[in-house]
C-alpha cells in the first residue's frame, strides 16, 4: 500500500498539490497570492435557506412523500457530513384567513373591531408545518431561526387585503378610518414568537416586512424608509420589553443597493438605531457588490436565479446553474462584506430554482448542483467565524477564507476560468493538514485529497476550469 500521503498527492482532480515546510516569508513563488488567517475581517452568523409558504408541508409528507424521502432531505439539507450543514432557516410570519398551498396563516384571522380591542389570537401548533420543520432543524444543531412577516393581517393595512401591497395604518403618511395600528402589529408580532417559545422553539430573528419597496400579487405590504423607521420605534421596545432575547433585522428590500435607503433612514434615527441589530437586503434589483452603510451585521436574505425551468446542472451558461450561486455565495461575502448568506428556497415544487425539488404528489425528490454550491460554503463556514483577508492575482479566481471557532481554517477558490490553474497560497499561519474537496459537474463536495506535513506556509493548489474547490485547513 502506498503512503498517505504520496496517494493523495496523486489524485488528478482539484487538490493541494503538496504541503512541505516552507522557509518562512515564502511569497508563494512571486504570485501575489496570500492568506492572512491572523487578521480578521467581518464575522460570519452562518448560511441557510427559506422554508416558508408551506414548503414545509410537501416535506414533511402531505403529499405522499415517505419518510425514507423526507429524512434523506433533512440530511441533504442539514446533515455536516453528507450534506449541506444550513445553520440559518428562514420561515414566514403568516397573514392569510386560509392555508392553502403559497398561504400563510395568520394567528389573527378575525378584525378584533380596532387596534384598541382584544385580539381573539389563534395557535394550531403546526404554521403550515414550519414548527415541525424547525424542530427537526434543531435536532441537526441548528440555532439561528429567522420569522419574517411579508404582511400584517390585511385589516391593519390601507388597503384592507394582505395582499398587493397597501401600508400599515398609522405610519406617517396613512389615514385609516380604523384607527392606528402599529402598536397592535407589534404587538401581534411579539405574541407569534411566544407561541413558537411555548413549542420550544426560540426565534432568534424578526422581520416585519419583506420587500417593502414592492408590490406583489401574493402576501406583501410597503413602507418607505422613513416609514420602516417609525416603526422600529414601535416595535423595538415592544420586543424588549417582552424578554423573549429576539433580535430585529430590518428591511429586506428587493434590492442590496435598494435596502441602502432603508439603512441610512434607521441609522440616520438615534432611536430606531438602538434597536435594528441586523440590516438585510435580497438581490434581485440588485447585486451584494458593496458594504451597506452600516457597522451592524448585514444579511442577504433571500434571492434565486429566476427562471421557467427546473435545472440541475453545475455549468450549462442558463444561469441557474451550481456556479451561479457559488459566485453569488463568493460577492455577497467578498464584496458586500455581509455576515450572512440566505437563499430562497430549500425544497419546492415544480420548476424551482429552490436546492431540491419536491414532487407535487407522491415519492421522490432531486437534488440540483446549486445545493452542492451552498454546501461547498456552509458546511464548513460555521457560525462565529470570521472572514480573513484572501489575495489572488488572477482576476479569474475568486478567493475567500475564514477562520472557525474550532481552530480549522476554509478557504474556498472558484475558478470561473475555461483553463485549469495551477498556483499556490503563501499564509501567515503553519499549515500541517489540509483536506480538499471539489465541486463541478461531475462532484459534488467530494473529497479529493487528504494531505498531512509537519507544517508550511505555502499552499500550491491545483484548480481545474470552472469549479470550486474547498480547503479545509488546520495548524
């Protein structure tokens, strides 16, 4: 049998092409590449996916879909060793009298007769089976529970209706005969977090709005910046005050540089400032390409590659490909210097951009390469790292690294290139094992060497065209 390490040498694929020690100030053969692990840049709360508008209930098995299936997606969502490790889930804070699939139902479905009258408040222990999904999320380890309101009941609002747009009565710039009802959806807010506490859940995270700068045919509802501000200033202390430890994330617009108004307006607001702790923008209007003005964290919550077509290839030019995300994976965190990564959606029916695809009834599901992107990131990105700064000369190779709790270090290279690379690293930290995974149309997150030194601090890597390649490093 060969030795260890002469086999993982010769692996032909992506691989650390080997690690011996290095004299120290080695500046990776004069290519300008390095990786500072000592320093640190922004910290990471984790990546994770959308499970809302009854999404839920497909997997848990109201279809037909058997429990061998749903459990073999439960892993391939969250499992750190076989699949994609997710540590955020996001979920919706419903608005609708009915549930039907794409409804979410509210916990006030009757108008109490005013913002001043006693909500007759209804819990079914299931919200579209999101209580379930977050349940067995906790049994993977997962902590971090985003609730995100598209709408408030629709006889709060202008409009009277949950859906296509309308305000909430009583920010500036609304006249409603019913009177003032920002206290009341604060108030609904706060108790829809209590009822998942009663189920042992602990939301860590509240939105009140999604996409608020646009109006949608399904559950939506619109605030300016200024308006979004005023409310904060309503339900910040109303959350506080009710000790639950949910922090406020505020305002998921339709665009990243679209949420920048939004930023600015509660920055600009001493009050509203003291209590949004996170700023979160989607990217469909547009891209995660620079910090929002803010030094709290930043999330991008949500955003697909829009599409008509289900689609399970690494790298065909649609667009909605594996490689897609991984560079939208790649800019959030490099260029937007965000703290987090959410995409929509998990699971999902029909033509979905979402990881999975789930059948409209009976057994069965498929995995596409954009689930092996995300897992290529947020397996091994955990919660609490932090980013640390990574240089590449090749304007062809995209380089992030990071730095875990645990002492392993990530570093992650997309070669958006049609030529293999073959290159090397210098760092500022021995490296004495260095374990290689690759991701293009023929693996997925598949290791590919396993490689052992008494420690160096250069790192020649081999990186073939269009894929990415997944260090996992420790001194």
């Amino acid at each position: 049998m060969k030795p260890r390490k002469a086999l993982a040498c010769a692996v032909v694929s992506a691989t650390v092409l080997a690690i011996a020690p290095s004299p120290a100030g080695a500046d990776a053969a004069g290519t300008g590449n390095t990786i500072s692990f000592q320093q640190r840049l922004q910290s990471i709360d984790g990546l994770g996916f959308a499970a809302a508008f009854q999404r839920a209930t497909i997997l848990r098995g109201d279809r037909g879909l058997s429990p061998e299936s749903t459990r073999a997606v439960l892993d391939l969502l969250f499992d750190r060793e076989t699949g994609a490790g997710a540590s955020i889930v996001r979920t919706g804070i419903g608005s609708s009298t009915d549930e039907v699939y794409d409804h979410m139902k509210t916990i006030l479905p009757t108008d109490p007769g005013g913002p001043d009258a006693t909500p007759a408040y209804v819990w079914d222990g299931n919200d579209g089976a999101q209580v379930w999904f977050l349940k067995e999320a906790q049994k993977y380890g997962v902590r971090r529970f985003f609730a995100d309101a598209w709408s408030a009941p629709g006889f709060m609002k202008t409009n009277g209706t949950d859906i296509q747009g309308g305000e909430l009565c009583g920010v500036p710039g609304t006249s409603c005969a019913s009177g003032d009802w920002r206290q009341a959806y604060a108030n609904y807010l706060v108790q829809y977090l209590r009822f998942y506490r009663q189920e042992g859940i602990r939301i860590t995270d509240v939105g009140f709005t999604n996409e608020p700068d646009w109006t949608a045919s399904y559950a939506s509802m619109r605030f300016t910046p200024e308006q979004a501000a005023d409310f904060v200033k309503v339900l910040g202390p109303t959350l506080r005050r009710s000790g639950l430890g949910t922090e406020l994330v505020c305002c998921d617009s339709f665009g990243w540089h679209h949420q920048a108004p939004y930023t600015a307006a509660i920055e600009a607001d001493p009050i509203a400032r003291r209590y949004v702790a996170t700023h979160a923008g989607h990217m469909y209007a547009s891209r995660p390409d620079t910090p929002l003005p803010t030094d709290k964290p930043t999330w991008m919550t949500e955003w697909n590659p829009t599409g008509n077509t289900w689609n399970e290839a690494w790298d065909d030019g649609s667009g909605w490909a594996g490689i897609t995300l991984a560079e939208s994976i790649h800019q959030t965190f490099a260029d937007a210097q965000a703290n987090a990564y959410v995409y929509w959606v998990g699971m999902s029916l029909g033509t979905t951009r979402a990881f999975i695809q789930l059948p409209n009834s009976g057994d069965g599901y498929r995995a596409s390469k954009r689930l092996w992107a995300f897992a290529a990131y947020s397996r091994f990105i955990r919660p609490g790292a932090v980013r640390v700064p990574a240089q590449v000369a090749d304007p062809l190779v995209k380089a992030t690294a990071f730095r875990n709790h645990d002492g392993s270090m990530v570093v992650e290279l997309l070669n958006t290139g049609t030529a293999e690379v073959s290159t090397s690293f210098a760092t500022d930290t021995r490296i004495r094992h260095a374990t290689t995974y690759l991701t293009d149309e023929t693996h997925s997150v598949e290791r590919v060497s396993d490689v052992r030194s008494r420690g160096t601090r250069l790192l020649p890597v081999r990186l073939p065209a269009r894929s990415l390649t997944t260090l996992v490093l420790r001194s």
